[in-house]
C-alpha cells in the first residue's frame, strides 16, 4: 500500500550516502562502520524466493562488507 510520503522516503533512501548515515547514526554495532558505501549498489527491486513467491520491495542495497556481500531492504 502506497501512502503520500513514499516517494520521498524512496527519493532520500536511493541517495547511499543517506543510507549510510542512517545507518550509522541508528545501529549501534561496529561491523556498521566497516561497510564499504562508496561501491553501494540498487538492485532490482523484484524478486522470487525459493518457493517461488514474488515479492517486491522499495529500495534494496547491495553493500560490501570486508570480503563479503550483503543486502539490505529499505521497505
């Protein structure tokens, strides 16, 4: 369900330097400040899970943390 405000939310969350300082500012866990911002990815907001469900959501970030690979979902 789509409400007014959605498309600002969605305009300031697609910035990653807004995600980043989100991030920072509201999760107190040191393994926040080591994810790599600068090579921040959209990827496509659609997606089927292994049980073959659809699901769509808002934003979602592809982040690099150390060696690793992690996805964060902005509903």
């Amino acid at each position: 369900m789509s409400t007014i405000h959605d498309k600002g939310y969605k305009y300031l969350f697609s910035n990653p330097l807004i995600v980043k300082e989100l991030l920072q500012s509201f999760v107190s866990m040191d393994w926040v400040h080591h994810i790599d911002f600068t090579k921040a990815e959209t990827i496509d907001k659609s997606y089927v899970t292994d049980q073959y469900k659809e699901y769509e959501a808002d934003i979602i970030y592809k982040l690099y943390f150390k060696e690793s690979e992690l996805y964060l979902y902005l509903l």
